[in-house]
C-alpha cells in the first residue's frame, strides 16, 4: 500500500508540474525563457552600473596650423595625440585646414579645444578666450626670403618685379614678415598664394616663382635635395616660436595635465621620434608675456588681392 501511495503522490506530482508547463505555454513564456529574462535583466543592470560609475573619457579638438598638406600634418601630428591619450587618459582629436586663411576663421570662431598656431595670429585673437601655455624648446621664429641656388638673385633689390610666392595672406613669418619688409625697403612685386610652405618651396624650386616666403623652420625640414635647390636671400630678426594654445572652456585641470604630459616628451625614449617627426627640440612651458616682441610688431595689414 505504501509503494502504491508512494507511486501516486509521484504520479501527482508529475501531473501537476505537467498542467503548470501546460498553463505556462499558454501564458506565453515557458520557465526556461523566464529564467533567460532574469539572467539578461541581471547582466544589464551590472552593465548599466558600471557605466554609471565610470568617468566619460575627456574629448577636445586639437588644431594644428596649415604648414604642410593635409596629409603630411596628419602623419607628423597623430602620432603626438595617440600618445597623449596614453600618457593623460584624454582624447585629441586631430583637426587642420585646408589653407591658412580657413584655420585662421576657425580659430576666430573658437572652433578649437587647443590649437598650435603662429604668434601673430595668438597675439591678435587672444580676446577670442584663447591663452599661451606651451611652445617649442630652445626655438626662435625667423621668417625668410628664398631663391633659386641657380638664378642669379642675390639681393633683394633684384626681386623687383619678380613674381613671389606666399603659403596665404594671414601667415605671419612666411608672409607678413616678408612682406613689410620688402614693402619698407620700395621694392614692387607680384604675389601668388600657394596655400603652404612646402608648396612655396617647390614652387621656387621648379622655377614657378622668382622667390618665395616661408622660416626657418619648415625650410630645415625639407630633403637635403629640396634645400641644396634653394639659397636663403634675407631672414627676418628672432621672434618667440609658435605657441600651444587652450581655449578657456578647458578645465585648468586638463590644461595642467596636457602641459606636464608635452613636457615629458623629450624624456621618453620611446616619444622622442616623434618630437623628431614634428621637427621639435622638446616643448616647454610659455607664458603670454613672452609674446610682446609679436605685439610690439603692431598690425600688419595683409596684401589687397
């Protein structure tokens, strides 16, 4: 008697289990798609708290003036901004123009977080909340008028009337340096905008253009074979380089934590070519005051097209 109870308390069992899977699947979810549903809500809500716990990474634009093409610049500078992210756990983005005259809109708009840009333009769009922090170590800015090695230019007198080549209207060392001299000196010539320095260079290499403004810098990184093509006819007096510059939407914080990491460049064995891609000693910091050789300068109106 005990085993037939025994059979019919299991007999029980199962039929009732059997109606509660029967009135399961007409419900529409059956146990095992319960169980599912609580595992998936369970995963999501850990998910979601760790996203709610975590800091979004800090994002800004980096601006970088027009010296070189798109693509030269692109390939110098984004070697910089991969390791700053490493370095500072913050994200550059890198930005540039396609010419002088565009990034210098850009900058007036405040379209860049930070922005590398000539000492001209910092002194003249300061009010738009845009202030010194760092520039380039053991570096002075020289503007410079170049010729062909094979003409026979070899004072600026004999650039009148020539036909000279610029990277745009705004560039302060490779244009309005040049410029204002020749302008002070009476000499008359003809102006062609080329967009950047490399192009000024090659213009006057092929022989496209009687001279050409560009510095000292961009000059020196050119291929021994490009340089042994060009002479160096007048260099303007030293002037404080280019400078990094934030704008005052950035946290202090971020500016201090960008400065220390660009600083520490020259110290890492591991970033040092990429100092060397950019054309950089090392970076140090800069200070606006140091920009009052620029603004004793005064304006430099730019050529009428």
């Amino acid at each position: 008697m005990e085993s037939v109870t025994k059979r019919k308390d299991r007999d029980g069992n199962k039929e009732s289990m059997e109606g509660y899977a029967t009135l399961d699947k007409k419900g529409g979810v059956g146990m095992r798609q319960r169980f599912l549903a609580h595992v998936l809500l369970y995963v999501f809500i850990v998910a979601f708290s760790g996203l709610a716990n975590s800091e979004p990474i800090e994002e800004y634009n980096f601006g970088v003036i027009p010296q070189n093409t798109p693509t030269a610049l692109a390939n110098a500078w984004t070697p910089l901004m991969v390791w700053m992210e490493k370095e500072t756990g913050i994200r550059l983005n890198f930005k540039t123009a396609k010419n002088i005259q565009v990034f210098s809109d850009r900058v007036a708009d405040q379209q860049y977080d930070f922005v590398y840009l000539n000492p001209y333009l910092y002194t003249r769009l300061q009010k738009r909340n845009y202030q010194a922090f760092a520039k380039e170590k053991n570096e002075k800015l020289e503007g410079i008028i170049v010729v062909r090695k094979d003409r026979d230019l070899r004072t600026i007198r004999q650039l009148s009337q020539q036909l000279i080549a610029f990277p745009g209207k705004t560039s302060f060392a490779a244009t309005l340096l040049p410029v204002t001299y020749l302008k002070s000196q009476n000499i008359l010539f003809h102006v062609r905008y080329v967009n950047t320095h490399k192009s000024v260079y090659m213009s006057v290499a092929k022989g496209l253009v009687g001279a050409g403004g560009g510095i000292i810098k961009t000059f020196s990184e050119l291929a021994e074979e490009e340089k042994n093509q060009l002479h160096i006819l007048w260099r303007s007096p030293p002037l404080t380089p280019h400078p990094f510059a934030v704008h005052s939407r950035v946290p202090k914080k971020t500016v201090a934590r960008i400065t220390q990491a660009l600083i520490r460049l020259d110290q890492d064995p591991h970033a040092r070519n990429i100092l060397k891609n950019l054309g950089f000693n090392g970076i140090t910091t800069a200070f606006d005051k140091e920009y009052s050789d620029v603004r004793a300068l005064g304006y430099m109106a730019p050529l009428a097209d």
